[in-house]
C-alpha cells in the first residue's frame, strides 16, 4: 500500500514497501533518526525520493491531503488552542476513543495544562485516529504511559490495523516492536534500515 | 503666521544641558558618555544637513529629486527594522519585505493624502510630500518590525503546535492563523495606545511644531487628525502586508513549517 522508495533527508537513506493491514516496528538507537524518516513520509520536511500510497506518488495531491491519509504522530504533541474540545471538529465521533482509552469522559471542556503528559499523549492519539487515516506514523506512542494504558492502545491500534489500516511504530521497546510489529525495520547509525522478522 | 527664529547661538545654551547629561554619566560611572557623545552629533549632523538637503528640495520642486529622497528615506526604514529583528528572514527578504512593505504602505497612504484632500499643486511638491511620508513611514515601520518579530518568534515557539496541525492535514494558513493574530495585535498596538493618549498625555510633535509656527491650535489639530489617519491606515496596511508576507516565506507550496529559513541576527 505505501512504497518508500530513495528517501533522502539529511544522512537516512532508505526504501521499503508497507503493506495494507500491517503493521511494522521501527527500531534504533537514540537519535538514529527515526523521528526524521517518519517526518519525512509525511512530508514534514523537504526530503527527496519516491514516497506513493497505492502507486500514487504523494506529490499528485496537495500536502494536506496526503497527510490525512498519511498521519504522523508526534512523540510529543503540540497543541493549539487553550481547551481539549477546540482540537477536535467533532467530539461525538471521538468520545468512544475517550472512553476506550481510559481517558477522563468530560476531559472536553478541560484547559490542556491540566492534562498530565500521559493523558497528553492519548489524547494526541485520538485526535490523529479520528481521521481514520490509511496510514499511521506513530512515534513512541507509549513512551508516556503506564501497562495498562499502553495496552489499551496497543489494542486499538491492533484493531485499526484489522480493519486494513497500516502502521510504522516506533518504540525503544524491544518486547513491544516484537508483540505489535509483524516485522521489524532496524535503523543503524548510518540511516540504512534492515530488516528482522519477528 | 509669526515665530521666533533661532540662530545657532542661541543653540549653545540648551546644549549645555546634554553636556550636563555626560557629566552625571561621567560622575555616576554610567559608562554612557561615550555613546551620548556618539548620538548627539549623529542629531546634530543629521538635523543640520536634513535642513539644508529640504531647502534644497523646495527650491527644485523636482519629482526626480523628491522621489530619491523618498527612496532613501525607505531605505533607512528597511534597515531599521532589520536591526530591531531578533531572528531574520532569509536572505534577501530580510530587506527585502520590510522595505516593499514599508514602501507600498507608506507610500499608497500619503498618495492617498497628497491627491484626495491635501492637493498641493504640483502633487508632489517636496514640502508636502516627504514629511508627510516621513511622519508616516516612522510609524508603519515600528508596526511592521514589531510584527515581524512577533512572528518569527511565535513561530519559533509554537513549533511543535504548528507542526501538530499540520501534520492532521491544516493547510499553512490554518497552521500559522493564531500565531498570525498574534503578530498583527502587537503591530497594531502602538499606533492604538498613541491614538488613545494623544493631546492628554502627549501633545504631539507635529502639532506642537505647528502652534510654535503660529497655527492656530484648532487648525493645528485638524492637522494632526489628518495625520494620525494616515499613520492608522498605514501601519495597518504595512503589518498586515509584512506578516502575511513573512508567514509565506516561513512556510512552503507543500505546506511545510520552513524554520530552516530563519537565521539568527546579532
């Protein structure tokens, strides 16, 4: 479904296809510049190479398009208005999300300072699942949260990705990438990535 | 119309006053003697020759001339706002849109003026012209440089904000629109607070010129208003072509937050 083919940007380097309905682990050290290559799928950054969903290159349709369907999610996410309900053009359709994910339920009219950066990150998840996009570019979409909340959105995520969604997850995590990723791409200090089945 | 004329020796005695100014420096170790010294005859140059640089203007009542003292005087202003600039634009734009904005602002607002209402005859006699311009360029300049650097520094800021917006699939307007309203409050500020203090506070310079002159004090502050229109619609005009022009040069065509295109100035 996605074809990454001669991504450039800065030292990364790499090419690789991600199926519908799968989901792989994006694995390396601190700094390796796993961020960068997510970014750069989404085309956050100016980057060069062949990045096509279904055999359309991305550059075919306006940025904001391929971003709907192509979703980054920041490992720490920005916010923009002053209470929760303002990040959300429709707080029905996120409220099952809420609930399923442990989140307070009248979290809507909360200021986000009050959120704790657990309840910062979840959040953050919703609003990108909202958008039911193809494809999901998590980074560390845990690395806030306690078991039982990293489970939940494991299981989300998993659910999603049942319904035909795929996924790039990162995670310093090892037994993570191997329980959520059907394989994993590991990125070495070089910008390569090689890949590990699990 | 009738005034009290000054020779330059009667120039002495108030000077003396500034000196008195670098001997409190001197005294107190403020170590801003040498500064004041610096500013002073930077004003008393500067003044001196822009007094003779006008005789010469009115006597020519040339378009050529007026129109390069009016370049200059745009130049000055650009230069200016780079100064006044936290982080900057990329290269050439960092002159480049404070000085199209600057222009094009104070430029069409004292057009605007000289051909609706003041009618000098020929319309671009220098003695109407240029301070006018020149009144009004101060002002749309700190609007324009105010409002750039909130800009660039809201952006700067609300990266990870920005980034999260876009990233959901905002165009760039939507993406920058609060940091945009940011920076336009700031330009407009100014000229507001001067709007509101204005003859309670402050009885102001030009007003101030015109009574000494002889003016009568209720066509003096005919004038004023006039002014101060212009310098509103100006500033406004200015800011608001900067920011918008400044959001696009820090964004991209794929909507991309470019903050790779800041550099930081001194």
């Amino acid at each position: 479904m996605l074809t990454v083919s001669g991504l450039k940007r800065l030292h990364i380097c790499v090419s690789f296809d991600l199926r519908g309905g799968e989901c792989v682990a994006l694995q390396g050290p601190s700094g390796v510049g796993k961020t960068l290559l997510l970014r750069s799928i989404a085309d956050l950054d100016p980057n060069e190479g062949a990045v096509k969903l279904d055999g359309k290159l991305r550059e075919s349709m306006p940025a904001p398009a391929w971003r709907k369907q192509v979703t980054y999610l920041a490992a720490e996410p920005g916010w923009w208005s002053d209470t929760v309900r303002e990040h959300f053009t429709a707080w029905d359709d996120a409220l099952p999300l809420v609930k399923r994910l442990r989140l307070p339920e009248d979290c809507a009219s909360w200021p986000i300072q009050r959120l704790s950066t657990g309840e910062r990150q979840r959040l953050a998840l919703v609003r990108g699942l909202v958008l039911q996009s193809r494809v999901l570019l998590l980074d560390e979409p845990t690395s806030a949260l306690d078991a039982a909340s990293a489970a939940a959105v494991e299981s989300l995520i998993a659910d999603r990705v049942k319904q035909g969604a795929s996924v790039i997850w990162s995670t310093h995590d090892d037994a993570q990438a191997r329980r959520v990723g059907s394989r994993i791409l590991r990125m070495s200090t070089g910008g390569r990535i090689e890949e590990e089945l699990t | 119309m009738t005034y009290i004329p000054l020779a330059y020796g009667d120039l002495i005695l108030p000077a003396l006053l500034v000196v008195m100014d670098g001997v409190l420096s001197l005294v107190l170790h403020l170590k801003l003697e040498r500064q004041l010294a610096v500013a002073t005859v930077r004003m008393v140059v500067q003044l001196v020759l822009v007094g003779y640089v006008l005789t010469f203007l009115f006597a020519a009542v040339s378009p050529l001339w007026t129109a390069l003292a009016a370049f200059v005087m745009v130049l000055f202003a650009s230069r200016e706002i780079v100064a006044r600039q936290k982080r900057r634009l990329p290269g050439i734009w960092s002159y480049g849109l404070g000085a199209s904005c600057t222009l094009l602002a104070a430029g069409s607002v004292t057009m605007f003026a000289l051909l609706t209402e003041l009618r000098p005859d020929p319309w671009y006699h220098p003695r109407y012209a240029l301070p006018l311009l020149g009144m009004i360029l101060g002002n749309t300049m700190t609007g324009i440089s105010l409002g750039l650097d909130v800009l660039i520094t809201g952006l700067v800021r609300e990266r990870s904000a920005i980034e999260a917006c876009l990233a959901l699939g905002g165009t760039r307007y939507q993406a920058v629109l609060p940091v945009v309203r940011d920076a336009l409050r700031s330009g407009f500020t100014p000229i507001m607070n001067s709007m509101a203090a204005i003859g309670l506070v402050s009885l102001p310079g030009m007003m101030t010129g015109q009574i000494l002159a002889g003016v009568a004090p209720v066509d003096a502050a005919k004038y004023q208003l006039l002014i101060m229109f212009l310098i509103a619609g100006g500033t406004g005009l200015g800011t608001l072509a900067a920011v918008l022009g400044g959001a696009r040069l820090l964004t991209d065509q794929r909507h991309r937050l470019r903050l790779d295109r800041v550099s930081s100035g001194g």
